[in-house]
C-alpha cells in the first residue's frame, strides 16, 4: 500500500485560490523537484525535513475527522509523491469533500485529469525570479478546466510582463482562472494593479496571499 511523506495537516483560511477565504484542511507533502529563490516552505524540502509516512486510508481519515470540505494538497510538490494518483482516486469518491491540488507547474497534469472527479488544480507558472522558469511544462495548458487556475508569482515588472506574454499566448483567461501574485517584500499590490490597469487586463485576479497578512509571514501551520 503507498505511503505518502506528510509533513504538516492544519485546518485554517485557504489564503488564495478560488476557496480564498474559506477554511480548508491542509495536507503539507514533503519534498520538492524545484529550489525557488522565494520559497517559504525550503523546509518541508531538506532531506532531514521531519515527516510521517500515511497511506491515503489515514490521510482521508484524519480530513474527515475536521470536518471541513474543502481540503487543500500541497507542499513541497504534492505530484513529487511517488503514487499520488492513487490518493487523488479515493478523495474523488468522496463527494462531500471539495479537493484541490497545488502544483508548482513543471508536472505533468494528464495523467492526473484522466481521473474521474479530478480535483481542482492550482498550477503556478514560475517566473523568472524564482529562477526554475525553465521548468515550466507548458503542456499543461491543453488540460485545463474552469475549476482550475494559473497563478502568477510576480518578483517585478519583469515577472509581469512575462506572465501577461503567457496568459496571451495560451489564451489563459478564457480557459480557468488566472490569479497575480506578489513574492511578498519584492513587489507591491499595487504596482501589480498599476500592470494591470496599463494593460488592461481583463479576467485577471490580484491574488492578495491573505494569510501573510492575517499571521506573520515566516509563521507555520496557519
Ligand atoms: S515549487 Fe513551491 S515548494 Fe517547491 S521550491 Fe518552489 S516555492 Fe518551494
């Protein structure tokens, strides 16, 4: 039976994505394939990082045990973990139960939307700043649906332009949601809204990671 590396689970405000606002129980896989400059969870990433080995029976169990729908897959990259299909399969059977999974973009989504009920996909596009541009499986796109969503996380003006050339190009905002997003201390919200209004981008959310502004933006577990 697969047995996932967990590193952290918490119920707490979703920060962004289209269940913003709402709670959401979080489930941290450990391990990443990609070394950002910005990353604020390097530590769910270290080879020593701490973690539990559950199979997706627990993993389910301990969501359900909150008794919060929405659940949120992250990490690390949840797509890093050997076997993870299997995981999404039994959550899709659970139909009160509202899942999305956040991947950093350089994983192949096919396989994973073959799935019947797939659940929502948060996919970043990763900008220059973060240094893993070249990552990018821009693949991806064809696989796209309403449900899901492409963030932009935007270092400068750069970062902007480079995502407003992306979301052009593959026709973004007419195939799922499209959210900008600032690596907190780099960029203002309101630069980015200045970006937006110049170029008139229409169907373009400011994503605002509201939990680094409710809690402290080094604090874990919130
Ligand atoms: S993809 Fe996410 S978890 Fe991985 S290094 Fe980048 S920011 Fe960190």
């Amino acid at each position: 039976m697969t047995k996932y590396k967990v590193v952290e689970k918490f119920v707490s405000i979703n920060g962004e994505g289209q269940k913003a606002g709402q709670l959401a129980v979080f489930v941290r896989f450990c391990g990443c394939n990609l070394n950002c400059t910005y990353c604020d969870t390097k530590w769910a990433n270290v080879p020593d990082a701490k973690f539990e080995y559950e199979t997706a029976d627990e993993i389910i169990k301990n969501i359900k045990d909150t008794k919060i729908k929405n659940v949120t897959l992250t990490g690390g990259e949840p797509l890093a973990q050997p076997g993870i299909n299997e995981l999404l399969e039994k959550l899709s059977e659970e139909k009160e139960l509202s899942v999305e999974i956040e991947t950093n973009g350089s994983k192949n989504i096919e396989e994973l939307k073959k799935l019947k009920n797939t659940p929502s996909v948060t996919l970043d596009y990763k900008l220059a700043g973060s240094g893993m541009e070249k990552f990018m499986d821009v693949s991806n796109y064809e696989f796209l649906e309403q449900k899901d969503t492409v963030k932009f996380v935007c270092s400068n003006r750069v970062d902007l332009e480079k995502a407003k050339e992306i979301i052009d190009k593959y026709n973004l905002t007419s195939k799922c949601k499209v959210y900008l997003s600032a690596v907190f201390g780099k960029i203002t919200p309101a630069e980015i809204v200045d970006f937006m209004k110049e170029n008139t981008m229409n169907n373009v959310n400011l994503q605002l990671q509201m939990h680094k502004f409710i809690w402290d933006p080094n604090e874990r577990g919130v």
